[in-house]
C-alpha cells in the first residue's frame, strides 16, 4: 500500500498484517494488526516516525523510495514490531539519526547492533525542529515498556502514542469509522498489554492531558480524528471503579464442576449480578483478558488434577494475576474426588491481586444439595458487596 497523506506533508507509512493471528506466541489477534509509521516532512528536515515488524521490511522500504532525504528517526519504542526495520533504513539513509529516550538506546543497540553514534537521545519535553514543525518528547514510561515516549507535533497538535491508545486491526481505513469494533478491538488492547500498568498509565494520561490533542495517531490500529473515543474509554478502564460483574472461567473434566458454575452463574443472575462465562477449554483468552477489565469480582472454577487445580484454571489464575485487573473480590469453586491443595495452589497465585478473597467452595464428586446451597449462598455474598461498594 503507498503512503496515505493525513495532513500537509504529514504521512502514514507502515503495512497491513492481514494474517497475523498471535502476538508475541502468546496474544491473540482475530482481526490481525496493522504496524504504522509517519513521515513528517518540515521545511528543513524530515523525520520517520517508528518502522515496522521485520517481515513487512519491503513495504517500508518502497514507501520511502521516493523520499529524497531522511533527517531522524524517532523510535518511541524498542520492541521490534516497531523498531526492527531501523537498520534497514538506516543503511538507506546513512546519515539519520536514531532519536529516543536514554533508557531506550541501550535497549535497540543490544537487540538491532545499532552503532552507539547512530543515535540522539531526548529527555522528557525535549523538542526537535523540523523547520515548520516541531516533535515534542513526553516519555510515558510502562507504556508498556520502561523506555517508551510519545511525540506530540505542536503545529498540528498530533500525538503520536506508538503502543499508547493502539488497538490491534487489519483494515484498510485510515481513521477510526467502525467506533464500535474498535472500541472492543482498543479494550482487548488495553486488557492484554496495558492493564498491569494502568496505575503507571493514569499518571501518563493525567501528563498528555496538558497537550491539546486534535488527533491520535497510534502504532497499530486506525487514527483517531476524534481523540474523544479513546481518551474517554482509558480514562474509564484506567480510573473507572469495577462494575458489578462477576468473571467465571472455568473447567470441567467429568461435569461436576460444570453443575457447580451452572448453579452458581444462576443464583448470581437471581441477585441482579451479571455474569461473564468462560469454559477454558474453548475460550479466546482475550476475550477473558476483556472481562477482567470491569470485574469486581472474579471466581475460578476447577477440578482437582493429580492433587492440583487443572492446568488451565491455574493458567486462568496466573493471567488473572500478571494483568493485575481492579476486582476487589475473588473465590474459588471446584470439585475433586479423594483430597489435593487445588485452593492452597490457587491462592498462592494471586498475590498481586488487592483483592478480599471469599470462603471457597469445594465439593467431593457430585455437588450435593448442601454444596449447592453454600454456592447460593456465596452468590448472596457477592450481590451484597457489590451493593454495598455502589458497584453497577
């Protein structure tokens, strides 16, 4: 795809990843991704914006054919989805400059063998003239690395957030036109890669929002013309109390802790909290990851395996635990047939969690009518919290 104009000798560059469907073996990615990078042409000197993923090098590297001149290139973040092709422009255009913050150099010259000459480093507010435009440097540290910064073009009031506000789309429109599939695409974002650091990210937002910002232009996902969307859903996820949710991801091997979830998703519906199912055995993981993002409370469901809870309600449990969501309860049900440690293993995972956690309910086999009846009244528990936290 050729380089689209956004404004006055401003440009998106970048590629399109129609069929990229994981992200670091780990992330899923069901509408694939897009790797943007922005040319910015001033009166005297041109900067590059970021690269893209190493595989889609060509595509960059057409698009800069017929740049006559490339002064900088501004790396706002080491990870290679957007810093990989740096070396290949820059054995195009010997004479730039690789611009980023001190914590990020060390980083692109351990993973890219970038020369330690090759680069200009920038301090927080630091600006750089173009001629007519000139590049502010926030650094926005956790966002979501340690050494990332955004740019912020004065003249045209352009932030160039890089992972900040990004969302993971393959489409061909340039800006944001589908707000509702990017809302859920940007959510998923947040979810899986922002979320940890979302008290490290309020203290950001709270710094960008100085800047009047007329246009977001992130790394992946289409560019906001309407910031208001994207501004308004961090400030929500980052700030917003939990909602009156429950997240249940569970797992059944012979159906007993299935009957358990059953009942239990049932008695909380009965007490006016909603419910967000997930059988781990079949579940996009993202779409848990989501959940978590309004959650007040979260409730694993697990059987007993070889005296432990199931691999995939303990791999629930640890990724409830890296992502650090806002829940402010948590409890386990489950089912086993002769003895194990499944609540000892699964509370033990969850330290990073600030969370009240409530009495588990285990049963032995078959849930019985007393089993049951504790899962009703544990729902009863739930509703009467969530009320009294002003939770909705």
């Amino acid at each position: 795809m050729d380089r689209r104009e956004i404004k006055k000798n401003i440009y998106w560059m970048g590629a399109i990843d129609w069929d990229r469907r994981l992200f670091d073996s780990l992330i899923p990615l069901p509408d694939g991704t897009s790797y943007n990078a922005y040319l910015i042409e001033g009166g005297e000197q041109t900067a590059l914006l970021d690269t893209v993923d190493p595989p889609m090098t060509e595509q960059l590297l057409e698009q800069l054919a017929t740049v006559s001149k490339l002064d900088y290139i501004i790396s706002h973040h080491a990870e290679q989805d957007h810093s990989g092709t740096i070396p290949a422009v820059l054995e195009r255009f010997p004479q730039a400059k690789v611009v980023t913050t001190p914590k990020a150099k060390p980083i692109l010259i351990d993973a890219l063998g970038i020369a330690e000459d090759v680069f200009l480093t920038v301090n927080d507010g630091e600006t750089l003239s173009l001629g007519d435009k000139t590049l502010k440097f926030i650094h926005t540290p956790w966002v979501h690395w340690p050494e990332t910064m955004v740019t912020y073009l004065e003249e045209d009031r352009i932030l160039f957030s890089c992972d900040f506000y990004g969302s993971h789309i393959a489409t061909t429109d340039l800006y944001v036109r589908d707000r509702g599939r990017v809302y859920e695409a940007a959510k998923r974002y947040f979810a899986e890669i922002m979320m940890p650091f979302r008290h490290i990210i309020k203290r950001n937002i709270e710094k960008l929002s100085a800047y009047d910002i007329q246009m977001i232009a992130p790394s992946h996902g289409q560019i906001y013309d309407d910031p208001s969307l994207i501004l308004d859903a961090y400030q929500d996820w980052v700030s917003g109390p939990p909602q009156n949710v429950v997240v249940l991801p569970y797992v059944s091997m012979h159906g007993s802790t299935a009957q358990m979830v059953d009942h239990f998703a049932s008695a909380l519906v009965d007490r006016g909290v909603r419910v967000e199912l997930f059988n781990l055995a079949v579940t996009d993981i993202g779409k848990l990851a989501m959940a978590l993002v309004d959650a007040a409370t979260i409730v694993v469901g697990a059987p007993t395996v070889l005296a432990g809870p199931h691999p995939l309600a303990a791999y629930a449990t640890f990724l409830a635990n890296a992502l650090r969501p806002k829940a402010k309860f948590v409890s386990i049900i489950g089912s086993y047939a002769w003895g194990g440690m499944t609540v000892e293993t699964l509370a033990g995972m969850i330290s990073n969690l600030k969370v009240e956690v409530l009495e588990p309910i285990l049963c032995k086999g078959v849930p019985s009518q007393t089993d049951l009846e504790a899962l009703e009244q544990l729902a009863a528990t739930i509703a009467q919290k969530h009320a009294e936290n002003g939770f909705v």
